[in-house]
C-alpha cells in the first residue's frame, strides 16, 4: 500500500503522525511511505532520518494525498485540505467529527474512508488510541491551569500547593476517566486539595482506593457541581463520550457564581467541550476572559509538547497502520472489531451513531458494511 504522512497544518500542531521507527516497520511489511519535507522537525525528526528508514520526502501537501492510497496524520483535515481528500482513500486519525459539521459533509462529500483514532474501541470499551493523548492532556491541563492562575495572566493569583501556614488551590475535575485520573494525580502531586467528580459510583470507588489523601470523590450531578465550582479555583472539564458532543456541566449562568481569577481548562473542548462557554482556541491564543473567569481552551493540547505525544501516540497507532496497510480496510475492519469500531464515514455513509445524531444525519452502518 501506498503511505501518505502529510505535515500537520493546523495552528501551532507540531506532532507527526508516523515517526521514522515507523517507517521502518512498514516497509519490512513491503509498504510504500511517502512523508512531506519537514512534517517531523516540530517533534525532533528529519527528513534525512525520514530517509534513512526508507521514506521518500514530497515537497507539498498536494502530492502527498495525490499519491497516498492510505493518509496518516495527527489532526482533522481543516477546510484547506478538504479539496485534496479523494474518493475511497484511507484517513486514518483523529476527526471528532461530532464538534464539526463542516468537516463531517466535506468528508461525506469526498467519498473517503474516514477511521477516527477517537472511536477505536477494545472489547473492554476502552479507547486505545485516545488513551496516550488523553494522559498527555490530563497532565497539561494542571500544568497549564496552575500557569494561568498567575495574576499576571489575569487569575486568581495561586500558588497550586500553597506554602506553610497558608492553604493551597482548590481543583475541581469533572470526570473520572483518562483525562481526570492523569489530572487529580497532577494537581494532588503539587500539594493541590483536589475533587474529582463522575456519575459512576464504581469509578469513584477505584479512584477513592488510588489516590492520595488529598483527593476527596464526589458524585457528579449539577447540584454538587453547581456547590464545588463556587469555591474551586481551577476546574478541568474532563468528560468523553465516544464519538458524540460532551454534555454541558458548566453554564453561562454558573460563571457568575465563581470567584474572579477562576480558571476553566475544558479539555473535551475538541468534542464539544462540557463547559458552555468554551470554544476551541489555539496555544498562539490560548484564553480569553468571560465574566472575569479566564478560559483555556486549546483543542489541541498534546501539540505542545510535540516530542512526548508524537511518541506516545505513534506506539499505540503503528500496529493498527500495519493492520490496515497490510489487509486493506474492509478486510482489518472485518477482522477486527476495534478497527470497525473506529468507521465513522466511508463511501458518503454515516456508520458511526454519535456522528450521525450530533447533526442529525442518516445513519447507515449495516448499508456501508454490506458494501464494504
């Protein structure tokens, strides 16, 4: 098979796809990889290790989806890539395509084959390829809210642990999954008094047994929420629901009752976000202030620290590359119910529910199979 690894053209996305471990690995399995000059340098590569592995460098975007039979990449196609994507050509990465409806009728249009890392899901409904991301983006987001907590870029003015004599930050993480574990971890590790929050009381009772004394396990529901944010100096909104729109925990309304200098990271933001008043910002412009409560809202949180999460990331995507490269997409999804799973459009068909609910679309799963 043909392999197309274009650079990542999104706002300040440094990651790679395919690293040239990679590459390595899928020519031993007789495939052809074509990567585009310079789409490793932002996570430490070049094209001459590119090379060297045995890739063969292009010089634009347009040549690599001309050529590619199978597109790997990190990010959604943005609007300037949705022309170059062909019919029944492979896109193996993360689409979300429920926080976007333009992305999902370009893609419907284009007749591609569109396999969401997001939805790639184990017999344990865990979620294999978001999981590495998801680590990398719990532990930013305690990282970059105990930054904009700092008075001069507009918060409380907190030290996430205090000091002797005086008390620390009061976190509040809504969602026990991935995300919120690597999270109450963070915050509790830098001395921070820490309330994680989910609707499954088995979950609580797993998190209540790991984490350390300073992490306290709450039910979620508005009315605990709606009492933990008025006191809450950061909060991480955590929530997944595979392939469809987190739901709003946090209202426009709610911000009223906060403290000013209240710091919001939504880190669903690229799945609708669970705070209302979050919209997708980028790490050039990555807050802004409604109400006095500063909004982190980067959709692409990994992307800054590119070295870590391209590794990550490719050590869960690779098997699955070569699975797909190997077999041909309707032969590993036959096969292979996680990669089934991960199908969320092909041949102008909805086949993943979520996406087809958030926009109201046709649902055609046992259609797109048949034909496959």
């Amino acid at each position: 098979m043909i392999i197309g690894v274009p650079k990542e053209i999104k706002n300040n996305e440094n990651r790679v796809a395919v690293t040239p471990a990679g590459v390595a690995e899928m020519k031993n399995n007789g495939h052809a990889v074509y990567v585009q000059t310079t789409a490793g340098e932002g996570s430490g590569f070049t094209d001459q290790e590119y090379i060297a592995a045995g890739a063969q460098i292009l010089g634009t975007i347009e040549e690599i989806y001309a050529i590619a039979e199978m597109i790997v990449k990190v990010k959604e196609p943005i609007a300037s890539e949705y022309p170059l994507v062909k019919k029944n050509q492979l896109v193996f990465t993360y689409f979300h395509f429920a926080s976007s409806e333009p992305l999902t009728h370009a893609m419907l249009e284009s007749g591609a084959v569109c396999l969401a890392y997001e939805t790639v899901e184990k017999a344990d409904r865990s979620l294999p390829l978001l999981v590495p991301m998801s680590e990398v983006a719990g532990r930013m987001s305690i990282q970059e809210g105990a930054k904009y907590l700092e008075k001069p870029l507009k918060g409380r003015g907190i030290l996430l642990g205090g000091v002797p004599g005086v008390p620390p930050a009061k976190v509040l993480v809504l969602g026990g999954g991935i995300v919120g574990t690597q999270a109450a971890k963070m915050a509790a590790g830098l001395g921070a008094h820490v309330t994680i929050m989910d609707v499954s009381l088995p979950r609580l009772r797993q998190l209540s047994d790991i984490m350390p004394a300073n992490v306290t396990t709450i039910m979620s529901n508005r009315y605990n929420i709606y009492n933990a944010i008025k006191e809450s100096d950061l909060i991480i909104g955590a929530v997944l629901i595979p392939g469809a729109k987190a739901p709003n925990l946090i209202t426009r309304e709610m911000l009223k009752d906060m403290r000013p200098g209240t710091v919001l990271v939504d880190v669903a933001v690229d799945q609708g976000g669970c705070i209302e008043t979050c919209t997708p910002t980028t790490h050039e412009n990555p807050t802004f202030i409604i109400d006095d409560i500063v909004h982190y809202c980067v959709a692409n949180m990994p992307g800054a620290v590119p070295y870590t999460s391209t590794l990550a990331l490719t050590n869960a995507t690779l098997p699955y590359v070569l699975q797909l490269a190997n077999k041909g997409w309707q032969k590993a999804c036959a096969e292979n119910e996680e990669l089934k799973k991960g199908l969320n459009v092909a041949n102008g068909k909805i086949l993943y529910k979520g996406v087809a609910e958030a926009w109201n679309l046709p649902f055609n799963e046992e259609l797109v199979l048949a034909d496959a």
